[in-house]
C-alpha cells in the first residue's frame, strides 16, 4: 500500500466511513483518526502504530456539547473550555459510558480536546461524531509535522494522508488532569503551565506528583523514550559556550550537527542549524520535530542540540528533548 496524499475532505470521509484510519492535520502534529463509535477501526490505529494496547487514545471533539457526551464537565472544566478551546489544550476527566473501552485503555478517565484546524473539524462536523487519534507516526517514532512527514513513516500502510500544511505549533497538545478538581500537568504542551495558572489563579501541580497518588493513571511521561531520531542525540546546555571533556572531543567535532535555538552572533557552518531564525521559542518549538528528522536523513554521525529556557513553551520542548536524547552532557 502507498498512501494518497491529498487535500479532499470527502475523500478523508469515505475511507473513514469505510472503517479505515486516515491520517488528518492539526495544529499541533499530525493525527490518525477513527470515529468514536467504530471498535474495529480504532483497533487499526493500534495495530498500524504499533502502539501498546494501554496507552489511552485523546478524543478529538468540536466542543463542549460533544465533550458533555464522553466526559462529567466540572465547572472548572468547563470555564477552561470557555477560554482555550479549540486549542493544543487536553483535559482528562471522568468519562461517560458511551467511550469503549480501548479508547480509555479501560480507565474510568479520557482525555478530550477540541482542535483549531479547519479540515479537522470539518470531518469531525461531517461524520456527526467525535474522532479519536493518537499522533500518525509508529510507535516511539517523531510526530510528524507534515503530511510528507507521515508518508515517511506510515505511507506503506494507510490510504490517505489529508494535507493541511505544516502544523502551527509542531509538538503535541498540554494534557491537563482535571481529577479530583486539581489540575495536574501530564504533558508540557503550546499551553503553557503559566498560561493556565495566571488564567485559573490557582498552582497546577506536576505530573510526577499525580502519578504517585493515582497509580492507574497513565502518562505520556511513563514511555520515557517516546521521541527518538536514528542519529545519536546529544543534549547540551549553551551550545556557543560548551566545551566538551576529553572523552566527547571528536564526537562532538567530527562529523556533527550543532542545532541552535536561536541564531548565534555570526555566520553559520554548514553543519550548524538554527530552529528559529526569528528568535523565538514558539518558532524554535514548531521547527524541532521537522528538524530532528531532517537532520536524521543526513547521515550525521551525532547531533548535538541545546537546551531551551524552561519557561512557556520552552518546558515543552526541553521535556521532549530529555526525552528524545540518548545521552545529556
Ligand atoms: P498522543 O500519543 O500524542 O495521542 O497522546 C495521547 C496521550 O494522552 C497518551 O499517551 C496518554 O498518556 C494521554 N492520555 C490519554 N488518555 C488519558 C487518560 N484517560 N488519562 C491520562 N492520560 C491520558
Ligand atoms: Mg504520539
């Protein structure tokens, strides 16, 4: 199989409504999608991702009606909603019995978001129901980016990627628990930590906490290694200013790339990359998936890539850096 890339929303619904997963935009990365109520197609999902059956499936909705059916809205759920929806924003809550099982992998929660991107809702709209989907990329694999970024690694086993263009932010969505009315973070994401406390003005919690006290809950956090490129990945702090020991000298010199986040105060090298030649950290996060897998393809023998400042956006990006490096020195 070969998948199609194409831009028809009619074309994405037919294969779905023919019980097949199709790979859809959003502006975090790119998805693939099945209909809440098809059992066999959300197996597919699993199957084609590889993906261990106990990690749980977020539920893309197009807003707090189609929230009210899968989840218990409390009120600070839904004043969250008010203000961050359609959005990166996911909120796990207890769930209604209409979400199967496979979806929750068999937790009493779900995790519910509603996304921005215009193709997404339509089909979401069209089919008259919520669409689960995990990122469109195999399991432990980067999350594409780009419909060409899915066709990498999934072209040989889907039918259709709907193009949307490169996605707006690039890394996947905040998860937010909202159990118990106290808000945890389980995923740093676009929405920031900040955001949310200045919005609620009350101190959200940190996953690591969250899991101590409700063991059964899952967390992007427990797959330590989720995000990783072929290449050797060195994680640094300032790459202008490191000096590497003696035992990572020729490592780091020969055959290597060195990715800035920002641009440094002179001309580049050619095996120097800058993530946000703007200078910004949402630049910087959007660009970094698509720029591990790029640098991936080129036959560099490490990649050595620098920390983000961890405020905003930039804990999003450290937390999938420490996560993708192999090593951090
Ligand atoms: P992704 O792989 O980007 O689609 O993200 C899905 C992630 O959402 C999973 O890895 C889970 O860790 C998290 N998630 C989904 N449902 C729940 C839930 N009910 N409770 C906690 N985390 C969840
Ligand atoms: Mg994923």
């Amino acid at each position: 199989m070969s998948a199609i890339i194409g831009t028809s929303v009619q074309e994405a619904i037919h294969w779905l409504a023919s019980g097949q997963p199709v790979a859809l935009p959003t502006e975090t990365v790119y998805g693939l999608a099945a209909p809440l109520d098809d059992v066999s197609c959300i197996k597919k999902i699993y199957a084609l991702k590889q993906r261990p059956a106990n990690n749980p499936l977020i539920v893309h909705v197009l807003g707090i009606e189609q929230l009210q059916q899968v989840a218990e809205v409390s009120p600070l759920a839904e004043k969250l909603v008010q203000h961050f929806w359609p959005g990166p924003l996911t909120l796990v809550l207890k769930r209604k019995e209409i979400v199967p099982d496979i979806v929750t992998a068999g937790q009493t929660t779900v995790a519910v978001r509603s996304p921005q991107n215009p193709l997404f809702r339509e089909v979401i709209r069209t089919l008259g129901q919520p669409l689960v989907a995990p990122s469109a990329n195999k399991f432990q694999h980067i999350s594409p980016t780009s419909a060409q970024q899915v066709s990498q690694d999934m072209g040989d086993v889907l039918n259709y990627i709907l193009n949307g263009g490169p996605c707006q932010f690039g890394l996947e969505s905040t998860i937010l628990s909202l159990l118990n009315n106290s808000p945890t973070l389980l995923r740093p994401g676009p929405i920031s930590k900040e955001q949310l406390q200045d919005f609620l003005s009350m101190a959200i919690k940190d996953r690591d906490s969250a899991i101590h006290e409700d063991k059964p809950l899952l967390s992007p956090g427990l797959y330590k290694k989720h995000y990783s490129p072929k290449t050797p990945l060195y994680w640094i702090e300032k790459l202008e200013s490191y000096q590497p020991t003696e035992a990572y000298r020729s490592i780091f010199e020969q055959n290597s790339a060195h990715v800035f986040l920002m641009p440094p105060n002179r001309t580049l090298q050619a095996s120097e990359f800058v993530l946000s030649p703007q200078g910004d950290l949402q630049e910087a996060a959007a660009h970094l998936f698509s720029m591990l897998q790029h640098l991936d393809m080129l036959g560099f023998q490490s990649i050595w890539i620098e920390k983000a400042p961890n405020v905003g956006i930039g804990r999003a990006i450290n937390d999938r850096l420490s996560r993708a490096a192999h090593f951090k020195v």
